[in-house]
C-alpha cells in the first residue's frame, strides 16, 4: 500500500508539472509546442516547480516567446494572466519606443533634437548654461546628460526620491546642476561609446514630457495610439507626476502577455505579427550600444545589454528591466522574448535572480542551433 501511495503521489506530481503549450487565446499571439521545437521541456517543467519554492517567492510569471510565437507561460506567488503587473523603470524602454512613434510622425525632429527648447515657459533660454542649452534627446536616452543626477546615489541632487517629493517635476529635472567628475570617475572622453553613464529617472521622465509637448497629447494617450491598440493592449495603467505629466520614468502597469508583446516589437524590427508599429531604423537606433554602465553590461536608448553564457560562449541580450526583478529579455539572435515579472521590490537580490532564472531555465533550455 506504502508503495501504491508513493507512485500514486509521485504520478499526480509529475502530472501537475508536465508541459503544456500556452492557452490560445483572443490576444493576437499564436501559440507553439516547445517540444515539437526542440526545447527541452523537462528543464521547463523543472521552471514550473522552482516558482512554487521558497527561494523565488515574489516571482509571479514567466513567459517565453520564439519566432513570434508563445511556447511556455506560468504563473506563481499570486500572479494570474490578468494581473497588471507593475514593470516599474522596465516602462523607460516604452518611453524610448514613443520618442521613437512621435519621430516617426515627424513630431520630434529626431534624437539630436535639444530638450531646453521645448520648456521655454518654465526655463528661460537666456542665461541657460551653454551645457544645458546643448542637450540632447540622446544625451537623455543613452543616461549621459551633463545633469548631476544619479539615481544610486542618495547624495546626488537628481536622486529619483527627491523628484517625487517635489510640486514640479519637470522643473525639477530642468533645474539640475552640472555634474562634475570625482577624481576615481570617468569623463565622457574616457568613457566607451563617449558617453559618462549615470542612471537618471529624471531624464527618463523629461523624455515623456517632450513626447506631450510634441504631440499635444497625454503620454498615455499617445502610447494608447501609437503602441497598445495596435498590439491589441486594452488593460493597462500609466501614472502622473504632481503636475499631471505622464511618468515616463516607470510604474506603469500591464499584463504578462501584453508586455511581451513590446519585446516582440522590440526583436522583429517594430513590426507585430508582421504590421509594422515603430520604424525599423529607431528600433536599430535604441538597440545599439551607446553608453556602459558597469563591466559585461552596456545601454542602447532606455534598454540595458547583457551578457549570459549559452552553450560555452557569451551571448548578449537586451532587456527592459525594473525595480523587483522585472524584466523582457531580448535576444533577437535567438527569435527569443521572455518575461519575468515579480513583486520582490527593493531587495538586492531581486535582479541576479531573475536574470539567473532566465540563464538557467529559459536559455538553458533552448534547442541546440
């Protein structure tokens, strides 16, 4: 009987565990069987019990997409398909891509286009440091103004904290100081690519103000029109700032199959189940190194670049990344999306586990080339 029980309870686990391709459903992503693609879907049913453990609490969907098709999704910890789930500075990346929609509807002149002109009723032009008067949508989108504002430094003027607290926070960002260079930091000139990274929220948030103003729409107006009724994205919560500007620096919210959707645009050249969304020269714009934060790691416009071992040799992908752990990897090399979400805010452990889950599980098990 023993015996009879223990295969009974081991036969219900490995039927709770077995793969099963994504449900279809009226979303617009077709859907795949991992397995009749070569993947290995042991290592994925071995996913689907790690999110249940204790050491991945907090992680509430992972999902993987190839060649524009579903083939893995699963939900934990509380998360659910129809779950808004909040990507916080992951949204940067969808400030980039409607910088991207205004340029190509000839709203914004392009990424060289200088920020201070379009605040003349909050910044003077006369008086403005020369520096400041020669700033770029670039110098914003690549994290390299010359504003002292650094996110990881609780000393800094920019700090994203102090943005929040403050009545205006455009003028806040526009009235930044000049940074100098500590003596152990790089200047632009000695920095890769030319450009001294330095994480800013501020200047992400400054990005969507310009969109509003180029387009005379709310930014989550633009993003419905421009980017989520042509992705056929229906659910989904954007935030203000004290002044009313669309947040374009993060906490935007959207459902797993919705945001993988971005990482779509974002792998097939800005095209959706072949449609095209965004212009093909912006999306090679936005993934092309520009800047390097740390080593093994670079920034092409509001999207990171990684580094993971596949198979005995580096292979890099992008990703939109947030606070938690949140994330949509891209690695267009591949034909692969995959998104992590999860609610494991502040913790400094949250990052390395999600990108370790995606080394491990999703590129781990992906079929031989």
């Amino acid at each position: 009987m023993r015996h009879l029980l223990g295969f009974i309870a081991f036969t219900l686990a490995t039927t709770a565990t077995a793969y099963e391709v994504p449900a279809r459903l009226d979303d617009g992503w077709p859907v795949a069987d991992a397995a009749a693609l070569g993947w290995d879907t042991a290592r994925l049913d071995r996913l689907t019990v790690t999110l249940a453990e204790e050491s991945h609490a907090g992680i509430t969907s992972v999902l993987v997409a190839q060649r524009g098709r579903l083939i893995y999704e699963a939900y934990a910890n509380g998360g659910s398909r129809d779950q808004l789930n909040d990507m916080r500075s992951a949204t940067k990346t969808l400030t980039a891509l409607l910088v991207g929609a205004a340029i190509d509807r000839s709203r914004i002149a392009g990424a060289q286009a200088k920020v201070y002109p379009w605040f003349r009723d909050t910044v003077r032009a006369r008086g403005l440091d020369p520096r400041k008067a020669a700033m770029t949508l670039e110098d914003l989108l690549t994290m390299s103004s010359v504003w002292e504002c650094d996110d990881d430094n609780a000393f800094s003027s920019g700090n994203e904290e102090r943005m929040y607290v403050s009545e205006n926070w455009t003028a806040f960002a526009l009235n930044l100081p000049v940074r100098g260079y500590a003596p152990w930091q790089k200047r632009p000139s000695e920095s890769p690519y030319g450009r001294a990274f330095s994480y800013c929220t501020a200047g992400s948030f400054l990005l969507g103000a310009v969109v509003e103003r180029a387009t005379g729409l709310p930014l989550a107006q633009f993003a419905r029109e421009t980017l989520e009724q042509p992705l056929g994205i229906a659910q989904v919560q954007w935030n203000r700032s004290s002044e009313g500007v669309g947040m374009g620096g993060g906490g935007t919210r959207y459902r797993t199959r919705d945001v993988a959707k971005f990482g779509e645009l974002l792998r097939d050249a800005g095209r959706w189940q072949g449609r095209r969304v965004v212009s093909a020269d912006w999306i090679a714009a936005m993934l092309t190194p520009r800047a390097v934060p740390r080593d093994a790691t670079e920034y092409g416009y509001q999207i990171w670049r990684f580094r993971f071992p596949v198979r005995g040799r580096d292979e890099w992908t992008w990703a939109m990344s947030g606070n938690g752990g949140n994330y949509v990897f891209v690695a267009p090399q591949f034909d692969l999306v995959a998104v992590v979400t999860s609610t494991t805010y502040n913790q400094r452990t949250a990052h390395p586990r999600s990108q370790a889950l995606f080394r491990d599980a999703v590129l781990g098990a992906m079929p031989p080339r």
